[in-house]
C-alpha cells in the first residue's frame, strides 16, 4: 500500500521592515501602474542588517517545533539561492538555533527558485524509506538586485519552513512529477556578487518554456488533466508571472485565456506575494500558505505546483488537500508576520540595502534593529554570531 506523504505543517516568516512601491516609483519616477497592475507588486520586504536567511528560517520552524516537537526530525534540508557561506549549511545554523538533536543530518540545497521544491521531494523519498521520521525543510532567501535596475521592483525576503511526514495534516503530494532543465543564463549571481544578474525579458521566456517543458512531460507521466486542479500555485517573482505562466499553460493546451478563468485558478495564491516581493525558493509556498488561509473549503481538492528556478530547472506536481487541514493553519500568526513589519522610507531602504559587514575579520557588532526571535548579533573573526533572544 502506497504512503501518504506530504506537508504536515506550514509557517513562515518575513523582514522587519517593507517598502511600498509607491516610494520606489517616487524615488525613479516610475507611473505606479507599472508596480500595482504591469507587475502585480504593492510593497516588498527589506530585511534588518541583523536579520539574514538563517534568522528568517529559523523564525519560520521556531513554530513548527514548539507544536510538534522535535523528536522524530532526523533530517534538516535549507533551500537557498542567498546562501552566505560556501561550505558550512545554513541549515547547521537554524539546527543550533532551534536547540535540535545531534542526531540529525543537516544539508543546504540549491538550484535557484527550484530548490525548496528538491528539497520537499528529497525529503518525501527520506521518508518512504522510514516512515516514522519527518524532515523539516527550510526555504529562505533575501532577494536582492543593483538599486536602480529594473530587477529592484521585484525585490523581497520570506522563508516558510515545512513539516514532512507520512499522513500530514495539510497537503498530501502526489505521483508524478513533470521535469524539465535547459541550460540558460536567464537570472544567476557569481560568488564574488551580492546581487543577482538577470536578463529579466529571457527569464519570462525561460519561465514560460519551462512550464510547457514541465507539463508535456508530467502528461506523458501519466498526470492528472488541468480541469481537475482547484488552484495553481506558482512560482511568484512578481504575482503578474503566475498570470502570464498560466495564461501560456492554457493557450498551450488549447483552452480560452479568459482573465476571470486565470484570475479563478489562481485563486488567493498571489496575496501574500503581492506585498511581501520575490522570496525566491519560499515564494512557491508562500503562494499554497495564502491559498490555503483565504480560499473556501478545499478539502479534498488536487492543487497544481509550478516550482521554477533559473537556470533553469522545474517540476509540475500535484497535492491533494487533506481533510481537516483547516485546524491546522497558522492564518492568524501569517497575518501577524505581514502587518509587523514597520514602514520604511526609500532613503532607509537605501541604507539597508547598501550594509555591509566589513571583510578584515575583525569583531563586527550589527545594529540592533531586528524584533524578532532570532538576530545575527555580529561577526568575528569571519565567524557569523546569531542569537536567540
Ligand atoms: N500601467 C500598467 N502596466 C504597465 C505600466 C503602467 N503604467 N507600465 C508598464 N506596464 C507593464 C508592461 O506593459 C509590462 O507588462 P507585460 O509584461 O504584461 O507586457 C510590465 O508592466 C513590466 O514592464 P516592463 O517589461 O517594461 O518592465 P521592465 O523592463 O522594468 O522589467 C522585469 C520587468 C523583467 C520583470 C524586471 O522587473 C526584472 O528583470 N525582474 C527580475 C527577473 C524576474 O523576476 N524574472 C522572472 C522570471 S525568472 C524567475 O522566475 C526566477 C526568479 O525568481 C528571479
């Protein structure tokens, strides 16, 4: 008899601070249509110098943990495209944070915006082979383009943290999956920069390839049809792309790209996007969090996955809604992480995003600017300081 595998729990965490897109295009004399509708983005969010993706997903699992406990996690996987050592996981990090077992494996994954969805089928076959262990998976990523470059509207920060495990309380994900990779330089960042490069008109293209690439092959797999997904969850760098991939998995299949009809799969999945910006690996599950806050019963209804990340690899696949899963959302504590965040103007947002640690491997304290749980205290010695308050 088959397992049922899926997303047990789900939560996650976002910056201290947002910056309306309405300062942006007051600051670059942008007409506000282009970010409200041309882009489908309202605010992003700026993370604190002393936040990073290891305070950001250790503030995503912290709930995870204190509901469920931390006994039968015996597998951590962080997916991140910011990564911020080349060696040393991200994961080990969250692991010490969270004041997890020692008998556990600890690994960073990445492959762009795709990663988290790696690390959510990793984590699906490590527990087929031992059904009595869950995995936590982490996927948190700051985004970050040059000021002034048309990637800057696109910005933001987010990690959702996930609960895997057999007869999971929310999502249980199904068999097959639609693959496809191609070697394209759409959006990539080399390890000397902080700031992604991006060819933002070949990555619409590469995107909207790879979501034909991924459904041909995950119908040939045997697949479910399109009519019988209630909603579609895609990746989200801006919500207008969930639209636009959308719009081209229906003309390719031959059906009416009516906006209403899009509007309706779509269902609630951009809204947290729309104010939080491009979370690259999280933003996929950002967009399944918000549909499964906001939309009416789903119990029992096949969602779509559409995870895309640069470069380019991808994965069409399907998730059953389990029943009961509404008693198990964190609506309220979702909603709390969005409205927190404090307002800034685009001269502090500058000044965020132009913080750097120095490099001479002195003792560096960071501005205590962070409310949350978790802060990246300092650095000494080249060694990253965090602290759980
Ligand atoms: N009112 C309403 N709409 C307006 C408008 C106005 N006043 N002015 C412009 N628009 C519309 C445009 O018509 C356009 O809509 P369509 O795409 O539907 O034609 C939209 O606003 C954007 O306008 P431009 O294409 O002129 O904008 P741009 O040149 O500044 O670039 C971008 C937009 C390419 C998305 C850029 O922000 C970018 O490079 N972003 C980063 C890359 C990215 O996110 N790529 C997505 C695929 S790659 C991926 O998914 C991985 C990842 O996470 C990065």
């Amino acid at each position: 008899m088959s397992l049922s595998i899926g997303i047990h729990d789900l939560s996650f965490a976002t910056g201290e601070f947002v910056l309306p897109h309405t300062a942006l295009a007051a600051h670059n004399g942008t007409e506000i249509g282009k970010y409200h509708l041309g882009i489908g983005q309202e605010s992003m969010s700026v993370p604190a110098a002393d936040e990073d993706i290891v305070t950001l997903g250790a503030t995503a699992a912290a709930p995870i943990i204190a509901r469920h406990g931390a006994e039968r996690i015996r597998t951590v996987v962080f997916a991140t495209e910011s990564s911020i050592d080349q060696a040393k996981s991200a994961g080990v990090y969250v692991h010490s944070l969270l004041g997890l077992p020692s008998a556990t494996r600890v690994v960073e994954l990445k492959q762009a915006c795709y990663g988290a969805t790696a690390a959510l089928q990793f984590a699906i076959g490590l527990v087929q082979r031992d059904p009595a262990q869950q995995v936590l998976v982490v996927a948190s990523d700051v985004s970050k383009y040059e000021l002034d470059s048309p990637g800057e509207a696109t910005q933001g920060a987010a990690a959702v943290a996930m609960l895997v495990g057999v007869d999971p309380a929310l999502v249980r994900i199904e068999d097959p999956s639609g693959l496809f990779t191609a070697d394209v330089m759409d959006f990539w960042r080399p390890n000397y920069r902080e700031a992604a490069l991006v060819d933002g008109h070949e990555s619409i293209g590469a995107y909207l390839q790879a979501v034909e690439g991924t459904w041909k092959d995950y119908t040939e797999q045997g697949g479910r049809t399109l009519e019988e997904f209630a909603a579609f969850c895609y990746h989200q760098p801006f919500t207008k792309m969930a639209y636009k991939a959308h719009r081209h998995l229906l003309n390719y299949c031959g059906y009416d790209t009516d906006e209403a009809v899009i509007a309706r799969a779509l269902g609630h999945t951009t809204a947290y996007n729309r104010v939080i910006g491009n979370s690259y690996t999280a933003s996929v599950y950002l967009g399944l969090a918000a549909l499964l806050d906001r939309a009416e019963d789903l119990t029992g209804r096949p969602l779509a996955f559409l995870s895309y990340g640069s470069g380019s690899v991808a994965e069409f696949f399907a998730g059953t809604v389990v029943a009961g899963y509404r008693e198990h959302l964190r609506t309220d504590a979702n909603r709390r992480a969005i409205d927190r965040r404090t307002e800034v103007d685009y001269a502090r947002y500058r000044d965020l995003h132009e913080w750097r640690f120095p490099t001479d491997g002195g003792d560096h304290a960071t501005p205590e600017q962070t409310t949350g749980p978790f802060r990246l205290a300092g650095i000494s010695g080249h060694k990253r300081l965090y602290q759980a308050r």
